[in-house]
C-alpha cells in the first residue's frame, strides 16, 4: 500500500502527530545537509546535485512508498558505483544510468521482486559494506589530507599512490579535517550538544573556522566548484540514444540492485524500530519513481538511507509527514542559504565521511561474525568484501551469493538422509501392515528433499540392497522433488527391476505425487489413496509396481 494513503488510513495525519513528525523532520533534514553534498562531492558531481537529489527523491519516496517512515536521498553505498561511472562516463552518463536504474526498480516491482532481493545472505550484505566502507575511507584521503588526486586505476595502485603523497599532505587542511573529525564523534556529548547531529557540527565549526582565518590551502566548496546556486533546480534531462542505453544498462542495472537492496533493508530497520510491516514491492516501485524524475532536473542515483530513516523514526516520526518534512527543509536551505555554502571545507566533508564508512563496515558486527559464523560463512564474507574493494560491487554480490548458494546447497545435500531399515525396525513395520516379518522386502525411507544435489546419497544406500527382494521407498519424509531427483528415482527403479526386483513407492504428499505422475512414475489411473501408507503398498498385491 502506498504510505501516505496507508497512514491517512491509520489517522497519522491527525493534529496530534503533526509536532513529533514535524520535529523530526527537521532534524534528519539538518543531518541530510552535510550528508547529502559529501555524498555528491565523493560521487564526482556537484554539491548542490546532492540536494536536489535529497529533495525530490525524498519527498517521492515519503509520499508513494512502500514504508511511511522511508527518509530518501543520497547514500554512502553509492558512492562506489556512482564514482566509477561519473569517470568513466561523466557527470551526463551518471544521470543517464540514474534514470535507467529507475525504469529497472519499477520493473522490479511490478514483477513482485521485492521479496526475492531480500534473500541475500548476511555475510554477502556485510562483505560489501565492509568493502565499500573501506572504499570510500581511502578515496577520502585526498580531501581529508590536502592531496593531490592519485588518477585512476585500481584500489592497490590508488592506496600505493597516497601512501607515497602522505608525506605532503598540508597541515592546516589535516588539523582542520583531524578537528572536525573530533568535534563529530565528541560534539554530542558535550552538554548543550546533544541535540545537534555531528555531522552538522562538525561541518559548522569547520564553515565558521575557515571564513574566519580564509587558510589558503584549505579547498572549500566555492574554490572547487564555484558557489551553490539559489533556488529551484532547473528541467534538464537526460540526452538517451541507443548507443549510450547499451553502454550504461550494466552500470544501470548495478545502481538498481544496490539501490534495491538498500532501500529494503532500510524499510526491514524501519518495521523493526517502528513496529509497521512495509510493502517491498510497492517500496521498489517508489524508489524507481524517484530516480527517474531526480535525474530530470540534474539529480542522481537515491535509495532508502538506513541511518537517517532510523534517525527519523527514534526522534518521534511515525508517518510521511516526517519524510515531507526533511526535504521542505533541505528545500528552503536551497532558496535561502545556499550561497553560505561556498565557505565549507571539503576537508570536513571527507570528515563526516570518514564517520560514515566506519558504520558502514559495521566493525562490532564483524567482529562478532568473524568469532561465532562457521567456516563457509566467513568464506563468503571474505570472498565478498576482496572482491568488493579491488575489483566491482556487483561481481562481488554475484560472487558472494553464488558461493552462499553453493554452500547452502552442500549443506542441504548433507542433511538428506536415505535410510535402510533394519531387521528389527523392518519387522515392525511389517507386523503393523499385518504382513509376515519373513516377507523377503528391503524398505528405504528417503528423508529430506530429493534435489540434484541429493542424488550421491541416493546411489550410496542402493548399492548395497541384496537382490530377489522387493523394495519399498518410503517418501512420507520428502517436502519436494526436482526433475534431477525424479529422474535418479526412475533410473535407481530400472536398475531394481532389471534385477527382478518389485517396487512400491508409498506415502508421498499430494505435490510430490503429482510430480510422479507427471513424470510417468506413477499410473494417472490410480487413485492417491494406493499411495498414503506403507500398509497398501505392502498389501495390496494388485497395485502395479511404478
């Protein structure tokens, strides 16, 4: 359901919720400012793309979202993705593959993906926010140290290049980058404080600090990129030839899986605080809307931003109205305060960025991961987080969950179990069928799936079934078959028969007996009761062998 017809139905737009949601809008409002330029500046565009893109992904996603606490904008995740093509493709390609990643997120959930997205596994999720944590900490070093940029390549030959530049980093820039650093992780709490995010302090301090003393080696917003125009943003989208589609669709596509899977899982910590329950595919739909019209008028890449949602709902949001509220806010920065902005450091902004990458790697919760996961996981969270940071975002996700999937697999193959009754068990079953225990039968109880990767297991228990007895598969323990599995049932089948051998299958479920049925292992012509209990299978000397 789309969240402000959600909440209007729940009377959060009632004047008792009006203050709370307001305050907190203005709140994660003033974070989002410094948040969204760092985020601009780091993803080689504008500042002031930063804002708009807060602006109007905001106020999309608050109004038609799948969550009515979603806060929209830029995030850090991005970052990495967005750098890359702003390179390779410059600032106009960016907004091209923005717009692109919004067309494929509608298509995403128009075809009910948003369910599907969220089953990434842990280990892939926190391999690659470690890994883009540490991305964006390094490609910070030049803003935060007073560096020259190291150029392009990979990560190792940029870490390589910096390492050897430290010895030239400026000092004013790095005291005033080290301070503002400080000033945000101690600012709030220092009394009197509390209230203001760090980020704005931090960004304040250094602000006031540089138009004070006007260092000339400290590079601000206005040496580098002139000052932030005032106002609306203008109409200006984006130039498509099918050319520029085919070039930009893998960049497009990575922008909108990650925004996919960043936005969900912003929502799922939004249920988690708030106590609501979001709509994943509608949540999709909304933030595709969003990147196709921020692009429009000069914007790039938004998801659902985890913190500042958090943020939002922790300081009494419980509706759109706080999400509207936060980009009225950012709005009317941009019409009445924009030209201030020419005095920020980008040292401070690499600061708050610096703080940004450390809760992105989560340190605690690896730490923790690293101790108690077993083996295969922490193999997954490695793979991912190397591939993450020296070769793309999306190979590492594919990779990750690859290999999740392959060790969830293994392990699945692991736990099915074909089993061999023995005498005594056998007899048992035999006398509760009424059947003489002497009856010359083997019975093979299959528990578990009988997928592909079960088939060795399958092989293992035939093997050594003496011959001139009948055999019953007991499949009362089997949830489903794959056409792998069917098949290596028919063949196993053969093989028994082609010794001499009868054989019964006996107590499979409705669905796994339409798969037999299907499949030809089963006549259509009789009825499911033949197959419900070990007792008929046993008994009823009249029914076919399958």
């Amino acid at each position: 359901m789309i969240a402000v017809t959600e909440a209007a139905k729940a009377g959060l737009f009632a004047r008792r919720h009006w203050l709370p949601n307001l305050m907190a809008g203005l709140l994660v409002g003033v974070v989002s400012l410094p948040l969204s330029m760092a985020f601009a500046i780091a993803s080689g565009v504008k500042p002031e793309q930063g804002l708009h893109t807060a602006v109007i992904a905001g106020l999309i996603v608050a109004l038609f979202g799948g969550t009515r606490n979603q806060i929209a904008g830029p995030t850090g995740a991005f970052v990495v993705i967005l750098a890359g093509v702003t390179a390779q493709y410059g600032v106009d390609g960016l907004i091209l593959a923005s717009f692109m990643a919004g067309a494929i997120l509608i298509a995403f959930g128009l075809a009910r993906l948003g369910n599907v997205i969220r089953f990434i596994p842990s280990p892939v999720v926190l391999g690659f926010t470690a890994g883009i944590g540490l991305v964006i900490f390094i490609s910070q070093w030049p803003s935060y140290f007073g560096l020259a940029d190291p150029g392009s390549g990979h990560f190792h030959e940029r870490l390589w290049r910096l390492l050897q530049a430290l010895p030239n980093a400026d000092p004013v820039t790095t005291m005033l980058a080290s301070g503002s650093l400080l000033l945000m992780l101690v600012g709030p709490r220092i009394p009197g404080l509390s209230r203001v995010p760090g980020p704005l302090l931090a960004m304040l301090a250094a602000t006031l600090t540089q138009a004070h003393f006007q260092f000339d080696s400290v590079i601000t917003i206005g040496k580098a990129y002139g000052a932030i125009p005032a106002g609306l943003p203008a109409f200006s989208p984006p130039v498509i030839t099918a050319t520029r589609l085919v070039e930009l669709l893998p960049a497009a596509f990575s922008i909108a899986l990650l925004g996919a899977l960043e936005s969900l899982l912003s929502a799922v910590v939004a249920d988690k605080i708030a106590g609501t329950r979001h709509d994943a595919n509608q949540e999709l739909i909304a933030q595709g809307a969003a990147n196709l019209v921020t692009p429009l008028f000069g914007g790039f890449a938004a998801s659902g931003a985890l913190a500042r949602t958090a943020t939002s709902i922790r300081n009494g949001a419980t509706g759109p109205l706080a999400g509207i509220t936060h980009a009225a806010m950012l709005l009317a920065i941009l019409l009445f305060f924009a030209p201030y902005a020419a005095n920020v450091p980008l040292c401070a902004l690499a600061a708050i960025l610096f703080g940004v990458s450390w809760k992105m790697s989560e340190m605690p919760r690896l730490k923790q991961m690293i101790v108690t996961a077993p083996r295969g996981d922490i193999a997954v969270l490695a793979i991912t987080f190397v591939l993450t940071v020296f070769a793309d975002l999306i190979v590492a996700v594919n990779i990750g969950v690859i290999v999740a999937m392959l060790l969830f697999l293994r392990r699945m193959a692991s736990s099915v179990a074909v089993t061999r009754e023995d005498d005594g068990s056998r007899a048992a079953s035999l006398s509760a069928a009424g059947v003489d225990p002497a009856t010359a039968v083997e019975i093979l109880s299959i528990d578990g799936p009988l997928f592909f990767g079960a088939i060795g297991t399958l092989e293992q228990a035939l093997a050594p079934l003496p011959a001139g007895r009948s055999v019953i598969f007991r499949l009362h323990r089997v949830p489903f078959m794959d056409i792998t599995g069917i098949e290596a049932l028919a063949d196993a089948i053969s093989r028994l028969e082609r010794r001499g051998q009868r054989v019964r299958l006996c107590e499979a479920n409705p669905r796994v007996l339409g798969k037999l049925v299907r499949a030809g292992l089963v006549s259509r012509s009789l009825p499911p009761r033949y197959f419900r209990t070990l007792e008929l299978a046993l008994t009823d000397s009249a029914l076919p062998h399958a």
